[in-house]
C-alpha cells in the first residue's frame, strides 16, 4: 500500500508532504495533514520511509488513547521541547477551526469565529488571534496539578489532554486521523465501532463525489466489496438465474 500511494509521484517518488496531502486530502484540511506528516516524518531527509507509514497505520487505528495523545500533542509542538508555548497553542486552536471549517465545507472570514464554533469548541474570542491566551488559561486554572499541566512557558502533555477532552470538537481531529489510516492505508480497525464509522465515512465520501462534478469527471471510487464477488453475485442475481434457481427449489 505504501508502494502503491508513493509511486502515484512517479516510479522513483518518496513518500513526501506533498504525496500525503493528497492522499488524505478528503479528510484533512492542508494546514492539519502538514503537521500530521512533520511529526510522524522521523527521517532527516523530510519523507516517510515504510516504517513511518507502518507506525501511523497502526499508531492511528490500532494505537491506545495515550499513543493518540502523545502523537497529537506533538503535531503542535513544533520545537519538539515538550510544552506547547504560546505561539504553538495560538496555532493548534487555529488549526483545529481549519479543520472544522474544512471537514463543514465553509469559506468564511479565517480571522473570526462564528457564534457556533464559540459554542462548540467551548472558546469566548471572538478574534481568532487571541485565543492562545484562552488555551494557557484553563490549564491553569484546570484541576490538573499545575506542575503536570503547565510549565512557565505553555502547557505540557497533561495539559493538553486535559484541553482537548474539555469538549468533543477538539479532539475530533484525532478521528480524523483515525479514517485515513482505515480507508486510505487499509489498517483493520481494532473494534467494530471503530470499523463501522469508517465504513460510514467511505460511503459518505462517495455520496459527496456523486453529487460533485468531481465525480462526472471520473473520481476515483472506493470499492466496499470485490468486483470478483460483486461479477458473481450479478451473474446469480440475472433474471434467468432467478428463475432457474425457483425451478430447482420446486
């Protein structure tokens, strides 16, 4: 699979931001899936090798809560010193709306919010610029031991999970990242719960690109089930097979 996505660049590509981007891009906004990639990328060289891919299939679908965590908190924390300061948490809280504004198909103003994304991501601002002051202050004022939540500079794993669980919207993102591992990597879900929703999207997906022009103009489709078994059921679902078979039963 990973042979398969990277050669799409050509016969000698690498597996590079560019190449995911377009993989993910029914599920990820450009913003979300550049940081996925950048904190999964452990190459120097900027690019996913095979074991990077394996480690974000498996980490994204059959990872634990804490591995989902730990991966997310590091996509915002840019300088890799384990606290997200100020500047890293202005740009999770704006990249989290991107992604809401991507996944909803909405155009609007990228420098305020809507009375609806304020309801729904918990946050008063209505200027997007200051919402990294909103982020340090309910870690620190949280329940979480400010020791854990929160260093001089910004706000560590701790606190962070405590953020994003505050309400559902934030830490949606991780879902998302979930689908691209099931539909575009191919990983088997660890539960059923987790197998039906990613079912759910694909069809969705595909509903969206039929009513597209998209998909008039020869979008790639995901198949549910093999043609081989679709081409034999259809063979055994012909009216004449119908009726030979009622024949036979009588």
């Amino acid at each position: 699979r990973h042979e398969v996505i990277r050669r799409e660049g050509g016969e000698k590509a690498k597996f590079t931001e560019e190449v995911f981007r377009k993989c993910s891009e029914e599920f990820l906004g450009e913003k979300m899936a550049g940081l996925a990639f950048k904190a999964n990328a452990k190459s120097v060289s900027g690019h996913w090798t095979i074991r990077d891919f394996f480690y974000f299939g498996c980490m994204a679908v059959r990872g634990s809560k804490e591995d989902m965590f730990s991966f997310g908190f590091n996509m915002f924390d840019a300088d890799g010193d384990g606290v997200l300061n100020e500047e890293e948490c202005q740009v999770m809280a704006e990249t989290l709306l991107k992604q809401n504004r991507f996944k909803e198909k909405n155009e609007i103003d990228t420098t305020t919010l809507t009375e609806e994304e304020k309801e729904i991501f918990g946050l008063e601002n209505t200027n997007i610029s200051g919402l990294a002051r909103q982020v340090l202050s309910e870690v620190r004022t949280s329940s979480v031991p400010g020791s854990l939540a929160s260093s001089q500079t910004g706000i560590t794993l701790p606190g962070f999970i405590f953020w994003i669980n505050l309400y559902p919207s934030r830490s949606e993102f991780l879902s998302d990242l979930s689908l691209i591992a099931g539909c575009v990597m191919g990983v088997k879900p660890s539960t059923v719960k987790m197998e039906k929703q990613i079912i759910q999207t694909i069809i969705d997906v595909n509903l969206q690109k039929e009513r597209s022009r998209e998909a008039e103009a020869g979008a790639e489709k995901y198949n549910l089930i093999s043609a081989s078994w679709y081409q034999n059921w259809t063979e055994f679902d012909t009216p004449n097979n119908s009726n030979n078979n009622n024949n036979n039963n009588n």
